[in-house]
C-alpha cells in the first residue's frame, strides 16, 4: 500500500517524500541509460541503492511510478518557466521569456526530457502519465492562444489566428529537445535567441 493510502495519514512524512523523489531520480537515469521497456523495478532500484519492494512501497505499478516521472518533470519544467515569466512587462516580453525559457530548460535536463520522451510514446504501463501529459498540453495550448488574443485586445500584437499561431509556437518548442539532442554542439543560447526572435517578429505590432 502506498503511504498516502495508510488510514490516518494526512500528509506524506518528509523522508517519504525525499525517498519518492529519489525513486523518481532513480527511474529517469534507468530510462536514460536502458531505455523505457528495460527499465524494470529492479533495474531502478538498483540504480537507487534500495530494494524492489521498497519502490512497490510507494508505488504500487509501474504505471502510476511512470506518471509520477511526468508530474514532476512538468513541476519542474513550469518552475524554471514561471521564473523566467513573472517578470515580463507585456506579452511580446512573455512569449521570449517562454521560449527562451523552455529552450534552456531543455539544454540544462537533457535526461529528463529523454525519459518523459519515451514514457509519452510507450506501449505499455504508461497510458495514465500519457492522458496527462496530452491534457497538460492542450491546457498550454489553450493558455497560449488566450494570452495571444489578450495581447491583441490590449494593442500589442497584431492581427493573426491566435490559435494557428499558438499551435505553431508550441510544435517549434517540442522538437527542441530532438534538435539539441541530435546536435550537442549547438549554441544554446543562440539557438533560443534566434526561436524567440522568429516569433517576436511575428506576433508584434509594427
């Protein structure tokens, strides 16, 4: 049984959570290494220097330890983006900070990015962190299109499809992480200068 499922418990003790953090560390090396079809219980448990049974402790299936992975990929990722983005002073601001933003996160969390990769285009005992990620990506997608019909209705952008625009933004930031991948010796900061400077000149207002 899990730990938050114990009658009586309220919250989860912070050595349970430090120990679910380090499985979920665990796991993303694994997958990383061996790829996502090899990367068993034992495997990851070896890989974090505990027994089996204390993963199962925490996570009952595979399934549910997968989408535990993408929860806290996605935390992290939203972290570094919402850092980047508080403070923009208007929406042509926000969308570089975005951009730029996610090209980094990119770069600095390579294994991650591999990992929640082939956790979204697994065969098997991934099928609830793969509902979450696509509703977690419809809602970015969403949002995008609000903020670019929000920043038309305050003057700053132009005239376009907020939607088409949005799904465009969002399709260049997905193959990122493919990209740097492919080509480790890209200028980062360059690269996410030059995606953020494509889309600048696109939504803003001559």
């Amino acid at each position: 049984m899990q730990p938050e499922n114990r009658p009586g418990d309220q919250k989860r003790s912070f050595i349970e959570d430090a120990r679910r953090a380090q499985i979920v560390a665990a796991t993303i090396a694994t997958i990383t290494e061996v790829g996502y079809a090899k990367a068993s219980f034992v495997r990851i448990a070896q890989r974090a220097g505990i027994s089996p049974g204390l993963i199962t402790y925490h996570f009952a299936k595979r399934e549910e330890l997968m989408k535990q992975v993408m929860l806290t990929v996605h935390g992290s990722m939203d972290a570094a983006l919402t850092a980047r983005t508080e403070n923009a002073d208007g929406y042509v601001s926000a969308l570089r900070s975005l951009v730029e933003g996610f090209v980094h996160y990119c770069a600095e969390h390579p294994a991650e990015l591999v990992a929640i990769g082939q956790i979204a285009t697994a065969a098997r005992d991934a099928e609830a962190a793969r509902t979450w990620a696509e509703e977690q990506n419809a809602k970015a997608l969403t949002e995008l299109e609000d903020m670019f019909r929000e920043g038309q209705e305050a003057g700053e952008l132009r005239e376009f499809a907020p939607r088409v625009m949005a799904v465009a933004v969002m399709a260049a930031m997905e193959a990122t992480p493919a990209e740097l991948m492919a080509r480790p010796d890209t200028d980062v900061s360059r690269y996410a200068t030059e995606l953020a400077d494509l889309f600048d000149r696109a939504v803003r207002k001559v």
